[in-house]
C-alpha cells in the first residue's frame, strides 16, 4: 500500500489519490513546435529510479501534488503541491 | 471410538471435552485443543490422502501450516474447502472432512497405478508428448490431464458467509507469538507502543506450548500463559489469535487474516467467517519462527514418516503418539529430544541415527541414559512399507557395498535442519543470505522498518530467542519514539545448542533405486531435479518452473532449500551461487472471499439514484444502468407494453406536445472567478470570451491527443459566475481535467470551481406545448424574444428557486429547469400537475436517444475517444486563433488526412428491416464470409417514429463527401445485411427552426 | 534429439540418462550477424524465425537473467485475437493460426489449448461495443460468436446469474478459438528450437550498452563483454526504456506493473477463459487445476514486479462478485510483472532513428498471445529492413503523426489501456 502525505490531509492511503504521470514533462507553449507537442503528449523519460509525479487526492481535498518516489523500491521522497497558488499550512512535505 | 493413540495424561488438551468428527464418512473422536491431524492420529490414522500425480499414499508430515500432505476436503456443499490443512484445522463439534484425489477410495486407488509409470512421467514430460494429432490436446489429452490434476473439488454455489476487512495503526507490529515474540511485546509495550502481536494459533506461545522447555523455572507453556495474561491486561497492546500475518508490502503495510469463525461450525449470527486486517505499523518485529525440512531418502513419502519437530509437538501439546515403534533419523542435534519426548510418553524409540560421526556428547549420554541406541555416521537410505511406514533401511552416508540394515519401525521421525521463515522478510523487498553454520537462509538487509528475531533469525536457542525479542521489541520502541530503560530478559531452562553438518540426500542402499522425493506435494522426485538440470532447467526459476518444484499449496516451505542443495550439487557450485526462489503472499493460501469482503454482488459498486428516482419506481419505470446511475429508460403503462410501444409515445407526446426527462445525471460544474472565461477558452475548442450574461454556449472539449473528451453547455449566470455541464458519463473525469489543468499548469488563473452534480435536480421540458406549461409556474417572461433559445436565467418554479435554460437535445422546443436537489421531487410533481391538462408524460432515455439520433446529436457512442472535431462535424466551432487543450495535435497530418472515420445519417433502404448498433459498413461486393477492410460502423440506431423508418447514425471512412451514397451494413454475428443510404446526419429540422420557435 | 512418445518411453528404461540439453550453454562470439537483446518470448520467437524462414543463423540471444524470466513466465497465459481494430485483428489472428500449429512446428508441446474465450456483458451498451468488435473479428476472418444469457450460462454454469447482483449477467461475446497455452513452455521450445538452428542463446549476460558510429551501431556492451553486431533487435518489453535510453531514444512508453494471481488446484470448474463486463477481472484454468486471474494495473509508474493491495482487493472483488463461488477458494500466490504501456494501448514492432536497430515492445498486457506472431513479424522485419504488412501499422512514428491505434479510445494515458 503506497502511502501518500498528502500536504493539506496527512498521510493517506493510495486508493484515496489517481495518478497523474510524469510530473516533469512541460507544456509547450502555443507558439511550440509539433515536435515539442508531441514529445509533451507521447514520450517519456520512464526512469527506473526517481521519478518526478502527479497524483490528486481525488477522494481527499482534490489537490493535485507532485511525488517524487522511486520506481523500483517505491519509496517516496517527497509530496509537495503542484499548485503554488493553493492555501497551505505548510509548503510540502519531506517524507524520507 | 477410543482414542488408542493417546498418551495417558498431559498435553494442552481439554481431556474433558470430547468432540465428534467425521473423515470419510467414518466417525472418530477428538478432544477440544485438537487439530484434525492430531486427532486422526490419536484414533491411530496416518493415511488422509493420494498424491498429485503418483496417487501414492500420503499422511501427516508436519503439525502446522508447512503441511505438504494431510489435506482434506473440510466442511460440505457450499461451505466446502477443498485442500484444507488438517495440521491447521482446530477440531469443533460435527466436523466432517473427506479425503481428496482418489477413487474409488482412499485406500483402494486406481491411479495409483501411475507409480508404476513413473519413469514415463518424468520431470516435464508433457512437453515431449501428446502432440499428435494436432486436435487431440485441447479435446482428448488435455482433457484427461485436467481431470487428473487439481486436488479436490470446489464448491459450486455461492458462498453463504461473509467476510470483513479492517484497518490499525500501531507503533509495533510483532509476528508470531513465542517466545521471541512475546518478549518483544513486551518490551514495546513497556515502554509505552501501541503494540499488535498477532499468532497463526489460538494457543500463543508457540514452540513453548510443543516443547518440553522451561522460562524463569516455570514450564514454557506456563509461561506463556502468564506473559499472555499480562500483556492482555495492557491497555496498548491488541493481541490477535488465529491470525495470520501473510503479506509484506509497500511503506511498511502488512496485510492479515484473522480466522474468526473456522473453528465452529458455522459462524455465530452477524460474526464473518474470517477478517482481513491492514495493519500499519511503525516497526515491525518478525518472530515468525522457523520450519523443519525433512531428510530425503527413498520412499520419503510414506504415511507415518513425519518431521521431528512435528512428532514431539503431537506427543506434547496434543498427547498423541504418532506410532508405537520409532526411529528418529537426523544430521542436527535437534531432533534428540524427539527421541527424548517419546521415550517419555512410553513411546518405543528404536535408535537415533545421526548420519553426523561426533554427534554432541550431551545429547549421547542422555540417549544413552534412557538406553535409547544412538547410531551414528548413518542415515536411513530408504523406507519400506505400504500405507504405513513398517521399516527403514539404514546407510553408511559414504554409501554401502552391501545389504543394508533393516529397523523395524512405524514411525519415523526425520530432521534435515531447520529454515527461517524468511517469507515476510524477503516480501518486504530484502534479500535472504546464505548461512554455512545452519546451512540455510537467514534475513540480509532490511529494506523496510523490520526486524527478524529468533529462529526467522536462524537463532534456535531458547535464551536467545528471548534476548534477541526483548531487544528488538525495546528498539523497535525506541525507533517509533518511545524512551524507556530495556529489562533484563527471563532465563531460559538449557536447551542445548544447535549442531547440524550437511546431508541433502541419502545415499540409496546398495544397488538398489527409490522415489525420494523432494517436493512431496508436487511429487517432485530428486530424479526430476536432476533431469531438470540435465536438461539445461538449471537455474533456480527454471527448475521450479520445469518440475513444478515449490509451486503446490505449500510452496515449498519444506521443499525448496532442499531442492536449491541437490540443484547446486548438480551444477556443482556452492548454495549462494544459485540463489534463491522469490516468496510472493500469500504467506499462506487465503481465501479469495477475504481479499472480496463486502464489495461483493449487489454491493461490488454504489448506485446512484436521482432526486426523481423513487417517483420513477412507483410509476414502474424501467430502468437503465448509466454510468453508476440508474435512469429511466421509458414508461410502461400496461404490462402488455414493450419498449417499442413505450419509446414511441413518449417519442411522439415530446414531438406533437409536451414531455418531461430527468436530466439530474449531467456532470455540473459551479466555475467563478475574473479568469473563468479565459479558463473556458482554454479548455474548450470554441470562444468563450465574448459569452454574454444570460446567455448559454455549447462547447467541444479535446484531450491533449487532439480527440474529442467530451461537449456540453455552459452558461453565464453572472459577470464572473459560469456553470457547465458535461456528460453523464464524463462528469468525474471533466471535473480532475479541469483541477489538473488549474492546479498544475495554469495556477495563474483566478478561478474556482467545484462539482454541483448532486446539489441540482435538472428536469429537460421539450415539446411545442413546453412554453405554455412552463408560463404557468415560472415567474420570468418566457416569450420567445425575451428569453430566446440559448437564454438562462435565474427564477422561481412556483416557489423554488431555480435557473431555467432555454436548451434542446431533442430539437423540439425544450426548456431546462435546476432547482435545488432537495426540491427535485417537488419541481417534478409541480410540473406534473401543471401539465396534466395538456397531457404531460414523463419520457425516458430510450426516447431520448431516438430523438437525438434524429437531429444528428453525437453522443458517446460517437465520441468514442478516437474521433476528433472534424470527424464529427464539430471544427466550426473552433477558433485556432486562440489557444486550447488539444489544439496542437489536433492538426497532426493523421487527423487530417483522407480516410478518417466521419458522422454520417444512414437510412435503411430494406422497409420492414431495422438498423442494429455494432453493424460495419462495407462495399456491396464484400460477402460474409471475406475478409476485408470495414469502412465504418453503424454507431446509434432507431425506428424514428417521426419518419418511419429505420435511421442511424454511423462513422464512414471520409464520410462527409459521400452523401447520397448507397452502403451495405453487415452484422455477420447474425448473418445480417442490410442496403443503406448514407445521407447528412441532421434528420429532421435541419435548419433548426424548432428550437428557436 | 527428437521429442515423441516413443523417445519418452526409450529414455524411460534407460533411467532418463540420455536426455540431452534443451538448449546449449554457449560462450559469446566475437560477432553475430544479428543480436536479439531479451531471451523472453519474443525474443528467443525472433531468433527462431529469423534462422527458420530467413536463413539468418548467425544469431545470438543476449537474456541478462534465464530465458523466459520476465513477462513470459509471468502472464496469466491467455491467447485471443478478438479486436477491433483491423491493423490489431489481422496480426493477432495471424499469431493465432502461428498457435495452432505451434507445439508440432517446434517439436514441444506448448499446450496451446482452445478452450475459448468468454467477455461477458452485462447491458445494451456493453452489447453493441461487443457487437460492432465481433462483427469486426468476422469481417477480419475472426471466430467469434455473440451468445444470450442462455449460451453464457452453458459455458460458465457457475457465474452469479442473480438478479440481485449489481451487474446482472446479459449474454457475451466469444472467440470459441480463444484459450490458453503453456507460458514457459513457448519460451523453452522457441529456445531450442532456434539452439538447433544453430542460434546462440547466451543467459546471464546482460546488455550494458551500445556502441555506435554515427547512426550505425557496431554492437552492444555487455555484462561478458563487447559483442560485434550487424543488426540489433530489442524485445525487452517492460524495459524497453530503459535499454532505449543508452541509445537517447526516449519512448511513448511508460512501465507499469500488472498482478496475477493463481488459487490452490482443483478439479475442473472453469472450462473456458472468462472476462467480467462490470469489473476489470479475468480467469481461466490451468491444467494443473489453479484458477489464474487478473485484473487492473496497480496504475503508477513502476519496475517493482510486485503489486499493492488496492488492486488485489478490487481484482478479486469484481472476481467473486461475477462468480460467488470463488470465494472459499483459496489464494496461492499473487505476482507481478513489468509492462511496457504503449501511449495509444498497440505494440510497437518496428524500425528506429538508427539504422541498424530495431524495437519490438510496448505490448501493454497483451504480449504472451502475440508471441509467435511477434517474433514472425519482427524477424521479417530485421531480415528485410523493413517492415511486414502485418506490422506495419505499428511503428513508432505513429505518434508523431497521429497514426494511432487506440483500441480502448482513451488517449495518451498509459495506465488506462
């Protein structure tokens, strides 16, 4: 069971949270080229290790968050909001 | 019904209480404190059931869950457990157990003849056979095969117990509750952890209750008994009996099963039959114990042969003697108080072969003070009898040049050395290392806050046990925070040291050949591990997978460091070389009711019900799943009505007058904020900027790929006030869209929006007579030009608040009430009661769904995630001068290339013959039978009632361009084939004159 | 050495002595005309085909654990080809008649049996996808059969027919050629049927990296050393990635882990393969009597082949909710494995920015039943620098231009196809 500290509700069970994917893909702007559009939609880094992500506390408070955790061990990292803009108590959270 | 194989006293069972249980249909009696296994053997029966492939006859091996052989058939019909332990079934009143894998009967079995053939069946012999002819493995070969594998037989009905799951949080999680456990509870729990010790067994204690050994002076069972009491009486510490810790998973959860009614009958009213626990604790300590493996030598196998350990747990905590004439055959020191123990329950202990030459002086002269022969520098090459163990042949370990010596016996008592259980350890993702001094496996690094204790430490002494538990337990403590001095531990009575030196096989007495098997329940044979090997199936996965080595119920508990041995003497390399199995969870096997709990059949998913629902029942309406929602699908007013009858009233009452629908299930979303309008233009393919108050828009969403996720409408209720609705089906997934979009790329936005779907009843209102039902219970000016089509407004429906919108799925002249969803019922009735003069009706989904089709809506079926706004006739919504989600790779050259798939109207050109969803359209040359390139299928289909005929719409490869066209729609499913015209998908009112009427 | 009854009995009475390996254990040559990299499946299929119908012997197999280790031994051993897609249907089915004559073309018996598959639906809706994806199979020269309520209850007597029940049962659509086959086995047999062709299948040798001129590899580094190469396929479906990265090809693929679990054996209960339509949940019987089944992935990114238990719980849920009975029947193992999840839910059997370099991967959960198949294609391929008309649809440059193949129509997210 992954369990997830979600910034604004503790720690939390994974089946509360849905996965968002790779966190560290960024989107293009308008003016971007078809190449960078489809590298944002279609490929991934896909690492065996650390990996940058999002997930929201879809049965929680709805926030979307940024995980970094390791694929391989799936030890988390950190989960930090992915919004700099939500209230919060507490910028994120240190989870090691 | 005596029980002639009980000791006269002693042993941990409840002498007054007799019990009363069947196995195969004979009736036997048992005392409470009993397993099945003990028993059995207490009323002298070995013989439970026939192997997996050789149907040789097998009996009880082990006393607990490592059990490879004793495995019944437990309870009947549909409560029936096919290969239940008996070494883990506690005995209750009316039990009734069966053996399994025989026939006619257990002891006369037919397929015991496969013995005889067992060269044939060698290790993966199915692989280099029943090949030819080609058609007889799925229908002659396989079919024998399957017969003749699996074990028992499942129930057929549905199960009628239930099952619970729960959760805990803890500071220590202890597994297993000897005397390494209970010492760690302890310690924890001195020290102020909320503690959760959890045992396999009602009786904790664990090595403590089966041998004879003493804590502080006191017999080890006693003591048990007495740390259990003070531990119970800790307000922090949870103690679970009967409960089974089997899985290790991810950020230190651990998954359990609590057995809280297989010990009766049947479960006490309102209690389940078993209850999973997810228990999260901060440390976890693992005294998990330790499992025996057995020698292997020819006719392992044979009922009354038995592991050490488990002999003196029948005589001690059971008062069971498993026979009456012992041998015990060991390369370990362990097993002589096997021979102590039944020379101390009058047992007959014919010698103690040690295949070690300097066995430990102690045990030698304690054996020999009992006058107990010690035999060393031997092992037993090989059993001999039938269904019953009659005698041993004993062997040099160099190996004989001449007769062996026989010993007369009926029970054999065998020790290869003890294995960690490792299971938990090595599920936690730690890797197991090998240990040269108990030639086993023993815990590597942690990987998770877990600790090994005892012997799943590899640490078989008492003393230790207890040192190593109570530091453990006070560590675990500190880890999860809590300060405290530790205690001394207790003393432990001497229980002498572990010695053991390596055997893995006997040697085969001179010139002869036997089955010894390594995998007992599998029937894996030394011979099949070396034809394995022989064979290239050499490493360790290979040769499980090969030989099914490991893979039976038991997985391989006594089996598999065994079967690693004689592979690393094949491959001739030392046992770390070649490494070992993975253990996956179960620990042990669970029921999948468990894993189910109570989100079973009716239960597997909510329903969702609207504010309408209970008014629609009473009317008799029928319903239809949509989503997790139940909707009306029409109404019928006699039982000779059918679903024709009923979608084409309703059909032609909207049409021709005025009819109602609930709408409730539409995703609604409340979106405020000065940047609602640039987030709308950013979501949506089409402008939102310029959207007047008041005024309603349809709109196109993308997903990033360029394909249609989802349309609906959304209105302006205020300067900064938006509300939009999406599809039933999308509402969920629209709402994380939108979230992720503001929270991760757009946080600049100031917006904010939540789900309003179930605070709003919406009741659609269409048909020519709509306008004049509406004015007599809406408070605002509904003529056409003060509230056109496409208008909102907020208003009152008699007395409820409510926002009325001028919007149409059925092209008729339609109007959409929100009211407050406490209100939803009431507004439904008032609309009622205002019509029924004008004859009103309710109307349901199917003739919605036939209106639809009619004016060309697309809808799910359409927007099947691989169409794009073109393909649907949609992109004249779209400004690509502005930027949205989906923009970019909906202009990739595929999605505009020729040969897309495109909304089309198709009318049946065959009267009489219906159009059915799911048929292709294809060239008329193309026959049934052909294969061919589909170019489209039909996707919605309805009698319209409006022009007689069959319609429907479809997506045709470049479809738009072909209007007017003639196509074949074919079901080949059902042989069908039907002429169609294709023609615009807008079938009636195409300029849309009814709406804006 | 042959396989047959007779050498069964002949080795019988000589005490199985004279049983041969199934495959040699060779040292690594210096150079291969053509290196397939993953000794699963595919890649020993690969091998096979590309020494039997090409003429390319000069073949090494580079398998960094054993053969067979990965997604092959770790499926739940179904074969279908019912799809809807005419680029998906037509490969599949011409994997599916490789099946049928597959344990007598290598001389082992991979156990292929058809059995057929079941996909049980449970309301008008799911009936007419089911129906358009059936009609589709037929026109494609698919087996497939649209059954009522009646013929699913013949052919899964067992299943939760209640009207109680959150999801009542409606009918189902089946591919009666559909079933299950062996999964090690085909690993072994493609093995030694490409070692007695003359291929080198090298285990516990592990590629480390590439070494290249320009757009031209030269061979691979390995765990035993640089081995020359004149061509290089991939097949290491599940780590596709991470073996494309030493080569800066970054993937429209993602790894996710996929559990399965198998009950204690018992007598026959389940005849055919069965899906439920309320819950994603699939089960069959292997002919050791285990019931196999399986379910959703676990839905993050993940290597781990292991699983949590979220999806455990709701796998064996939707299990026992469509058949009740289950519920007393015991777990006995519960597993994982690596998915290479492809961003439109097809594989990609293909050629890549670099000449000589081939990919085969992104099977998403389908890959054991295209074994035969993709090993077929992909040996065309290699062989002829170019693709076969049966995978041509599936290249990597798909993406780029919006050629997709998305059977599930839900888009660039991996984790739902």
């Amino acid at each position: 069971m992954l369990r997830i500290e979600c910034p604004w509700c503790g720690v939390r069970n994974e089946d509360e949270f849905s996965y968002g994917g790779d966190a560290a893909v960024d989107r293009p702007s308008d003016e971007g080229s078809p190449d960078e559009w489809y590298d944002y939609v279609y490929t991934r880094n896909n690492s065996a290790g650390k990996h940058t992500e999002h997930w929201q506390h879809v049965n929680g408070c709805r926030a979307w968050v940024i995980v970094v955790r390791d694929t391989v061990t799936h030890k988390i990292y950190s989960t930090v909001p992915a919004s700099p803009n939500l209230p919060t108590g507490k910028a994120g959270v240190d989870q090691t | 019904m005596t029980q002639k194989f009980r000791t006269t006293d002693g042993g941990l069972i409840d002498r007054n209480r007799p019990i009363s249980f069947t196995f195969d249909g004979k009736s036997y009696q048992g005392y409470e404190g009993d397993t099945l296994a003990s028993a059995l053997l207490a009323n002298g029966v070995h013989l439970l059931g026939r192997s997996f492939k050789y149907h040789r006859p097998r009996g009880i091996l082990a006393a607990g869950s490592e059990e490879p052989n004793a495995m019944v058939e437990l309870r009947t019909g549909a409560r029936k457990e096919p290969n239940t332990r008996a070494t883990t079934i506690e005995l209750f009143d009316g039990l009734v157990a069966k053996s399994q894998n025989c026939w006619p009967s257990l002891s006369f079995d037919i397929m015991a003849i496969n013995n005889l053939f067992s060269p044939l069946l060698s290790a993966g012999f199915y692989y280099k056979t029943f090949m030819w002819p080609v058609s007889f493995w799925t229908n002659v070969y396989e079919h024998i095969i399957r017969r003749a594998a699996g074990l028992g037989t499942a129930p057929t009905e549905a199960d009628p117990d239930h099952y619970e799951q729960c959760h805990e949080h803890c500071d220590v999680l202890v597994v297993g509750a000897g005397p390494a456990g209970l010492m760690a509870a302890q310690a924890a729990a001195d020290k102020g952890a909320r503690v959760i010790i959890a045992d396999e067994h009602v009786l904790l204690g664990g090595s403590l209750n089966s041998e004879d050994l003493t804590v502080s002076g006191k017999p080890g069972n006693d003591w048990a008994a007495a740390q259990v009491a003070k531990l119970s009486a800790m307000d922090n510490v949870h103690i679970f009996t009967r409960t089974t810790v089997f899985g290790y998973y991810d950020h230190n959860t651990v998954a359990a099963i609590e057995k809280v009614s297989d010990h009766v009958a049947v479960p006490a009213p309102g209690k389940p039959r078993q209850r999973m626990w997810i228990f999260y604790p901060k440390q976890v300590v693992i005294a998990a114990g330790a499992t025996e493996r057995p020698l292997i030598f020819g006719n392992n196998d044979i009922p009354g042969i038995m592991l050490a350990a488990a002999v003196r747990t029948y005589t001690n905590q059971y008062g069971v003697k498993p026979g009456s004439r012992a041998i015990v055959v060991t390369n370990n020191s362990d097993a002589y108080r096997t021979a102590i123990d039944l020379h101390g329950a009058g047992v007959t202990v014919v010698a103690v072969v040690d295949s070690r030459t300097h066995p430990d002086a102690p045990l030698a002269a304690e054996l020999a003070s009992l006058s107990i022969e010690l035999i060393t520098g031997k092992t037993v090459g090989a059993a001999g009898g039938g269904q019953r163990v009659a005698y041993a042949l004993l062997v040099s370990t160099q190996g004989d040049t001449e007769e062996p010596q026989r010993i007369d016996c009926d029970l054999i008592a065998s020790s290869g050395g003890w294995n960690p259980n490792l299971h938990l350890h090595s599920q936690s993702g730690a890797k197991p290392v090998y240990n040269e001094a108990i030639f086993s496996f023993v815990p590597g690094q942690s990987r998770q806050a877990e600790v090994c204790v005892g012997a799943a430490n590899g640490s078989f002494g008492l003393q230790e046990c207890l040192d190593q538990g109570l530091a453990a337990g006070a560590e675990a403590a500190k880890l999860a925070g809590f300060k405290g001095k530790n205690k001394k531990p207790p003393k432990a009575g001497d229980d002498g040291d572990y010695s053991i030196e390596a055997l893995w096989i006997s040697p085969t007495p001179y010139n002869k050949s036997y089955k010894q098997f390594v995998d007992q329940q599998n029937d894996v044979k030394v011979s099949d591990v070396n034809l394995a090997a022989q064979e290239g199936y050499d490493s360790v996965e290979l040769l499980k997978r090969y030989t099914t080595q490991g893979m039976a119920t038991d997985q391989g508990k006594t089996s598999n460091v065994n079967a690693l041995a004689i592979l690393a003497g094949q491959r001739g390399e030392p046992i770390p070389d070649v490494g070992i199995t993975t253990f996956r969870p179960p620990y042990v096997p669970v029921a999948m009711g468990v894993f189910a709990g109570h989100t079973v059949g009716h239960e597997f998913m909510p329903v969702r019900h609207t504010a309408i629902h209970d008014w629609n029942k009473k009317q008799g309406a029928v319903f239809i799943e949509a989503g997790l929602w139940l909707r009306a699908r029409y109404y019928p007013q006699s039982p000779s009505d059918t679903m024709t009858d009923c979608y084409i009233r309703e059909t032609n009452n909207t049409r021709n007058n005025v009819a109602m629908i609930d709408v409730s299930t539409l995703g609604k979303i409340d979106i405020q904020g000065p940047d609602a309008a640039e987030f709308l233009n950013r979501l949506y393919i089409n402008n939102w900027l310029k959207l007047p108050i008041g005024k309603v828009r349809y709109g196109v969403m993308l997903r990033e790929d360029g394909m249609v996720f989802d349309d609906g409408t959304t209105s302006r209720l205020g300067e900064n006030h938006y509300f939009m609705t999406t599809t039933t089906a999308n509402a969920a997934p629209v709402l994380s869209h939108m979230e992720y979009y503001h929270q991760t790329v757009w946080p600049d936005l100031d917006v904010v929006f939540c789900s309003v779907t179930e605070q709003w009843t919406g009741i659609a209102v269409a048909g020519p007579n709509s306008r004049k039902l509406l004015k007599k219970v809406i408070d605002i000016d509904l003529d056409n030009a003060a509230f056109p089509f496409m208008a909102v407004g907020e208003c009152h429906m008699n007395k409820i608040p409510a926002r009325l919108f001028r919007i149409s799925f059925s092209g008729e002249l339609a109007y959409e009430v929100n009211v407050p969803a406490d209100y939803g019922e009431q507004a439904w009735l008032e609309l009622l009661e205002a019509g029924k003069e004008m004859g009103v009706a309710p109307y349901g989904t199917e003739p919605l769904g036939t209106m639809r089709i009619e004016k060309g809506h697309v809808a799910g079926s359409e927007l099947d995630g691989r169409t794009t706004a073109l393909d649907l006739g949609l992109e004249g919504l779209s400004n690509r001068s502005k930027h949205f989600i989906g923009k970019h790779n909906s202009a990739r050259p595929a999605m505009l290339a020729e040969g897309r798939l495109q909304v089309v109207g198709l009318k049946s050109l065959e009267p009489g013959r219906n159009l059915r969803v799911g048929a292709h359209l294809v060239d008329d040359k193309v026959t049934l039978e052909s294969v061919s390139q589909s170019q489209g299928h039909v996707s919605a289909t309805t009698f319209s009632p409006s022009l007689g005929c069959s319609i429907a719409l479809g997506l045709l490869k470049d479809g738009t361009a072909r209007h007017g066209e003639q196509i074949d729609a074919v079901f080949p499913l059902d042989d069908e084939k039907i002429r169609v015209e294709i023609c615009h998908p807008v079938f009636i009112d195409p300029k849309g004159e009814l709406v804006r009427a | 050495m042959h396989y047959s009854a007779l050498s069964l009995i002949k080795h019988a009475l000589t005490g199985n002595r004279g049983w041969t390996r199934a495959w040699r254990n060779p040292e690594p040559k210096k150079q291969y005309d053509v290196i397939i990299i993953g000794g699963g499946g595919h890649g020993l299929a690969t091998a096979y085909y590309l020494a039997r119908l090409h003429g390319i012997t000069n073949v090494a197999v580079l398998e960094k654990g054993y053969i067979g280790g990965g997604n092959t031994g770790r499926n739940t051993t179904i074969v279908r080809s019912n799809y809807m897609l005419n680029a998906n249907s037509q490969f599949y089915e011409h994997s599916m008649k490789l099946w049928e004559g597959l344990s007598q073309e290598l001389n082992y018996n991979v156990m292929f049996s058809q059995r057929g598959i079941l996909n049980i639906f449970h309301n008008d809706a799911q009936r007419d996808a089911f129906a358009r994806r059936g009609n589709a199979m037929r026109l494609n020269g698919v087996d497939a059969v649209m059954h009522d309520l009646d013929g699913v209850k013949k052919l899964m007597p067992h299943l939760d027919f209640s009207k109680n029940t959150r999801f009542p049962v409606t009918g189902g659509l089946a591919q009666p050629r559909g079933g299950t086959a062996r999964h090690d086995a085909v690993a072994w047999g493609y093995a030694r049927g490409a070692d007695r062709l003359g291929v080198d299948i090298i285990q516990r040798c592990e590629v480390t990296g590439f070494r290249r001129d320009g757009d031209k590899l030269l061979g691979v580094e390995t765990s035993r050393g640089f081995i020359g190469a004149g061509q290089v396929g991939v097949a290491v479906a599940g780590n596709s990635s991470r073996v494309f990265k030493m080569v800066g090809i970054k993937l429209p693929i993602e790894s996710h882990v996929l559990q399965a679990y198998v009950t204690e054996g018992i007598k026959p209960l389940v005849n055919t393969v069965c899906t439920f339509g309320a819950g994603h949940f699939y089960i069959s019987q292997s002919d050791k009597g285990g019931l196999v089944f399986g379910g959703d992935l676990d839905g993050y990114n993940s290597y781990a082949q292991r699983g949590n238990l979220p999806t455990f719980n709701h796998v064996v849920a939707g299990g026992v909710t469509m058949m009740p009975c289950l519920a007393r029947l015991r777990i006995l193992r519960q597993w994982g494995g690596v998915m290479d999840m492809s961003m439109d839910g097809t594989p990609i059997i293909s050629k890549t920015p670099i000449d000589n370099l081939y990919m085969n991967g992104g099977w998403c959960y389908g890959g054991f039943k295209a074994t035969p198949g993709s090993g077929w294609v992909f040996a065309h391929t290699i062989a002829n620098d170019k693709a076969h008309e049966l995978n041509r649809a599936f290249t990597l440059e798909r993406f780029r231009e919006g050629y997709l193949l998305d059977e599930k129509g839900v888009g660039a997210t991996p984790n739902a196809h």
